[in-house]
C-alpha cells in the first residue's frame, strides 16, 4: 500500500500486502510492524510485532483491515547476528470505506475486460464507454435467446473481517425476467446463490430489472452462508424473458459495510445508527412540534 499520511488516495479493499526493498547490504532478516497506533508500531508495543522475516521474503501479507481505518507499519532491518542495523521509518495508509472488486476503469478494451471476466451460456460481454454510472467504462452484457452468466475470479477473498454488504449498479432492460448472484468460496468447495429478490436498491426499495435506469443492487453477504473468508469468484447470471433477447450494464462493483439505504426516521443525529444518542436527543425534545418525521 502507498505511503500516504493525508488519506488522499484511500485503499479500496478488504486485505493488504506489505512489501518492502533491503535498505541496507548486511541483512539477515527482517522484523515487522503492523497496528493502527503510530507510536505502538514506532516503539514495537502493543502487540504490533508480527513476526520475522529471511532477506529472501520482501513481502508480508495478505492482512485482514477493516474500512475507515488508518494503519501503521515498519520493518527493521537486522544481521546474521541479531543486531538491529537499520530501524525502519514509519509508514502510513488509509483503508476507503468500501472495497472495489471492479469500476470497469482499468481495461483497454473489451479483450482486456474479456481476460478477466469469463462468460457463457448466451452472454456476451462488451466495454462500454457510452452507457456508465460513475467514472467512463461499464460492463455490457447481452443474452441472446436463454440464461447467461459473467465471472471473475477474487483475489482479496479476506470478506468475513470488515465486508457486509455485496453492491453493483445495475441497468435494466424490459426482456429481463431474472438476475442471481453466486459466489464460489475455497476454489469452488462452497457455493451460495441469492436471485434479485434478496436485493434491495439504493433506497432500500425492491430492484425493478426492468427498468432501464441505473440502480443499484445490495446483497447482504451473510445470506449467501459461504465462508466469506475465503471468496475465490464472483458470478452474475441474466435470465431473458422466453425466446428473447437483451441487454443490461453493470458498473461499481463494490463491498460494504453495514449499509443504510433509505430514510431511517429514529436516527435524529443522522450517524446511520439507532442508540442512546438519539434517545437523549428525543428526551429533550419529544415535547417539540415535528420532532418525529
């Protein structure tokens, strides 16, 4: 992850590897430092230490984080003999709130987009740049006549630490009858499918997979009852009206925390949560004419 005390360019995901280059011609191994306290890393406390290290292994990770948290770390250098030769400078990152599985941004082209996301049954798959959400790439997908499906592998599989919440924006068409979400944990052992009716769009509402608006799709990641520590792909399916033909977009595939979609009409110091802040709020006021919405 970059060096970056501001937090202005956020990592967006759910585990981290550090990696690092021998400062110094005389090492032997390395020790590493990893916590969210910058003194506790820069002093070696508060069970930052996270073990030792040969000069062969550069690279320490991958590191379950969790989102909207700053993280520290370092790593000394020592000799064959023990000796500290070089104490390591602090590093520092911030972890987004979310983790981007894919924005579609980074192909070329739809043979780059095609390298990563796999597709059968009757899809196709296509980069857009004309029809997005956010930023200037989507995915299109077109079935011709039954069932298809769209798949990528998961490299940062670590979900179970911080991820709640499955999202992508989704653009409809008026011949789709169904859209399922699957995901594959440890290379296929485990496998959980959820169809669009467990999902809820960006106010908390049913999604319409008719509509040809953009809107976005959550899926709450526990219902999936996989082992979310271990997620290896990530699988789309578009089921077409009988002997029909369509297209949809999809764009910001994302994980979350707990999301709040909608209004919630008892969070009266809007912090997206119910407690007894809001109790104390409503104490002092419930006498007052409109406190309740």
């Amino acid at each position: 992850p970059p060096n970056d005390p501001a937090g202005n360019s956020p990592v967006y995901d759910v585990s981290v590897t550090l990696s690092w280059e021998a400062g110094t011609p005389d090492v032997n191994f390395f020790n590493i430092y990893f916590g969210e306290d910058a003194n506790d890393v820069n002093n070696g406390t508060g069970g930052t230490f996270r073990g030792s290290q040969p000069i062969e292994h550069k690279s320490f990770g991958p590191i379950p984080v969790e989102f909207n948290t700053t993280y520290y770390w370092r790593v000394d250098e020592f000799n064959d003999a023990g000796i500290l030769i070089c104490k390591g400078n602090l590093w520092t990152f911030k972890i987004a709130d979310n983790a981007l599985i894919d924005n579609f941004e980074s192909y070329s082209n739809t043979d780059a987009l095609a390298a990563v996301w796999s597709f059968t049954g009757s899809a196709a798959i296509a980069l857009e740049t004309g029809i997005v959400h956010n930023g200037g790439k989507s995915m299109k997908i077109g079935c011709s006549s039954g069932t298809g499906e769209v798949s990528r592998p998961i490299f940062s599989s670590g979900w179970a630490a911080s991820a709640k919440a499955l999202s992508f924006w989704y653009k409809g068409d008026a011949n789709a009858a169904e859209l399922y979400v699957k995901l594959e944990s440890h290379n296929g052992g485990q496998t959980g499918t959820l169809e669009s009716g467990y999902a809820v769009n960006e106010a908390g509402d049913s999604v319409d997979l008719k509509s040809t608006g953009w809107h976005q799709m959550n899926f709450d990641l526990k219902n999936f009852g996989i082992d979310l520590g271990n997620v290896t792909k990530l699988i789309i399916g578009i089921v077409p009206e009988t002997q029909t033909s369509l297209q949809v977009y999809l764009d910001d595939i994302r994980l979350y925390p707990t999301r709040v979609l909608g209004q919630m009409s008892l969070d009266f110091n809007g912090d997206n949560c119910i407690d007894f802040r809001d109790y104390a709020i409503f104490a002092a006021h419930w006498l007052d004419t409109n406190m309740y919405p």
